[in-house]
C-alpha cells in the first residue's frame, strides 16, 4: 500500500481509465483514387479561441497542421500535397477532420488527429482497397454470359493472350459467322 491508502496497481487502473477517454481509434475504408473524410472532432470541451490542432500519418510525416486557426504548409509531407482540405468554418463546433483526396495504396496506414489543448488523440487506420475491375461479357453460343473481374495481373495475362495468332484467327472466324448469320 501506497501512504494514501491505495495500492500501485488500483493507481496505474486509474491512470488507464483516464487516458482511454482521451483516445479513440477508428477505422475506414476507401478504394484507390477515391476522396474520404479523415474523421477529428471534440464535443465535449470547449476549446480556447486560438485553436492548434496536429494531423500526422504513422506518427512521424506530417498531414495537416493547424497553428492558432491557420493552415500551415510549410513542412508538410510532400505525399500529401495539394491532396487535403480541411473545414475552417466547422473548427469553432470542434470538428476537425481532413479530406484526403485521390487516395494511393502508400495512403494505407494510422492517422493521428491530435489537439494539445485538451491532449486528446484520434486515431483512424485508413485501409485502402484496390479499384475492381469491371466484369466483362462472353459470348458463348449465342448467349450472353457475365464473367468475374480479373485481377490486374490476370488481365494483363490475358491482354497478351489476344496478341497470339490462334486467337487472332478464332476471332476472324467467329466475326464472319456472325456476318453470315446477318446476311
């Protein structure tokens, strides 16, 4: 026992309940070359007129700095250039998410939202998806069949395919058919 009365471990609970609420991880999804909300934002204190508040990516390259109500650029990560907004109107009512325009796969990873005046953090994993590729249609004895996307490297595979003669010849003969089968 401690000379208050408390155990040390009753003090680190304490310590952890009080950090818990102070932050928070989220996690959301985009697909390569989307436009997604970084969400940031603190309802239940109020913040001084001069509001600073810290957006870094995997804890070191810095996203989007905001210094007593203004914008600073000046060392930010040059990934993230000319690719995030912010909303200056809404950071009075303690919203402070960015907008991360034209997500890149290298966007993937934990973002942190950080307002020192109240030591509040927000964490949001961003998990960034590759673009599906459309399904594409097959004729197959006159019927029409869908087919499962490909993936980039199958397509690829298959885009080579097209340049063999034997498909080159297949696909001659499939047209005139189709021609006679008009006339």
């Amino acid at each position: 026992m401690t000379r208050s009365g408390l155990s040390e471990g009753c003090w680190l609970s304490c310590v952890f309940l009080l950090l818990i609420d102070k932050v928070s991880l989220q996690e959301t999804e985009a697909v390569v070359g989307d436009n997604i909300i970084l969400p940031c934002s603190n309802s239940d204190e109020a913040l001084q007129d001069k509001v600073t508040v810290f957006w870094r990516f995997r804890d070191s390259r810095i996203v989007y700095d905001i210094i007593n109500n203004k914008v600073l650029f000046d060392e930010q990560d040059t990934s993230f250039s000319n690719r995030v907004e912010s909303f200056p109107a809404e950071w009075t009512k303690g919203n402070f998410s960015i907008t991360l325009s034209s997500v890149q796969k290298a966007d993937g990873g934990l973002y942190t939202c950080f307002i020192p005046a109240i030591n509040k953090q927000t964490k949001v994993e961003l998990i960034v998806k590759e673009r599906p590729v459309a399904p594409s249609l097959q004729w197959r004895n006159g019927d029409v069949k869908t087919v499962p996307a490909l993936s980039g490297r199958e397509e690829l595979r298959n885009r080579d395919a097209g340049r063999n003669p034997e498909n080159l010849v297949l696909f001659s003969a499939a047209l005139l058919g189709l021609t006679l089968l008009y006339v």
